[in-house]
C-alpha cells in the first residue's frame, strides 16, 4: 500500500472492462495490477499504458498473485469464470475488499435476464467467502467502451450495493477518483436489480445502435453522492 492510496488488483484485468478501470485508476495515482490467465498478454497492456502515467507502473501477475498482493480486490472475469476465479485466489481474500462487477449474461441470449438461482451473482460469491470477506457489487451497468478513454465523460452513474456501509463508502471513493459518480445502493441483496440492468442496457444499445446506454439517477441533490 502506498502511504495514501491502496494497491488495487483488477482479476480479469486484460479485458475491456478491467482494462479501462485499471487505467483511470493509475492515472488517478492508484497502484495497480492486471490480474490475468496471461501475464505476458497482461503485460503488453501494461507497457502501453504505463507512458501515460505519472504515478506507479501497472504492474501485471496471475491472478492469485495479484490477489495476494493487493489491499482491494476488483472482480472483472466472465459470470462463465466467476466462481472458478474466486476459489483460486480464495486463500488471498480473507479480511480485504472485494468488488464484484460480475453479470450474469448467459451467451447467446445477453440482452435477456437470465439470473442465477440465488438471485444474485454477486451475492452467491458473498455466500461462499463468508464474513472474512466484505463482498460490494459495482461497476456492472458501464460501457467498457466508455471506460478504456479516461478523458471520457462517462454519463452513467456506479450503483453500489453492499452489506457494509463503509466498504460501499470505499468503493464510491474508488469510483469517484475514476471519474465516475456512484451512489449507496442498499444492502447487497439488491445487486439482483443492478445485474439485470446490463442486460437491459444491451437491448437498448442493439434496439437504438449505440454503444454506451447508461442509467442515471434523477431527483438528487447536486453532491448527493458525497
């Protein structure tokens, strides 16, 4: 951990997603590393994105390496991987942050909601890791498209669902020094409302041609997220 900001683990990380929220969170001074299958590959992203920064290197490792070595975990692997990525950096988990960002999509079918029989992706991850992991739900209704431009003003905002009201408060910061506005979301439980959305989002890209349909929440106060 660097003395202000703490070592973040992206899991999937040379994915459009992971990519794109790793590089606004170097570029925010964040120490980061590119969780992947393929360090090699993990490494040439790394190498093209590290000219641009002016804080720490992303650094790049399999994926539990970089869990073990990180403070707060970011979960950004295929639902098809979820739990096969969590049991091989479970023994890395126990006491940190996990962000799951994980959605349900069942290809070919992505623009239908197919919910796990939990309710929950996110929620079936908190079931089996248990208290010793603080598990908050993020992330899912962003266009990576959006993301992987970090002079992008992303207008969508990060629901954020969590037992934990200070774990969710963390990940606000998080999403906030990304340059995106999140807001408190209730108890984990309802990440079964922010999952379904991705797939509801997709269907109105396809439907309208676009590339980067978001939501966003109306009626607050302007700083309500702070």
């Amino acid at each position: 951990m660097t003395p202000d900001k703490p070592t973040l683990a992206v899991l999937g990380g040379t994915g459009a997603q992971g990519r794109g929220l790793a590089l606004r969170w170097a570029k925010a001074g964040y120490p980061v590393i590119l969780g992947t299958r393929s360090p090699e590959k993990g490494a040439r992203i790394a190498a093209g994105f590290n000219p641009g920064l002016s804080g720490p290197a992303i650094r790049s490792m399999d994926n539990a390496a970089a869990a073990a070595e990180a403070d707060i975990v970011v979960l950004t692997v295929p639902f098809a991987a979820q739990l096969a990525t969590i049991e091989e950096v479970r023994p890395a988990l126990a006491g940190k942050l996990l962000i799951d960002v994980t959605v349900p999509l069942v290809p070919p079918k992505v623009s239908r909601v197919q919910l796990p029989p939990r309710g929950s992706a996110v929620v079936a991850v908190q079931d089996l890791l248990g208290e010793t992991v603080k598990v908050v739900s993020a992330f899912q209704n962003l266009s990576a498209h959006h993301l992987e431009n970090p002079d992008h003003a992303v207008d969508c905002d990060v629901l954020v669902c969590g037992d934990d009201p200070s774990a969710r408060e963390i990940v606000i910061g998080l999403a906030r020094d990304a340059g995106l506005r999140a807001l408190h979301a209730g108890r984990l439980a309802n990440s079964t409302a922010t999952e379904s959305l991705t797939a509801l989002l997709i269907a109105i890209n396809r439907r309208y041609k676009v590339a980067g349909a978001g939501i966003r929440i109306t009626g607050l106060a302007e700083g309500a997220e702070a």
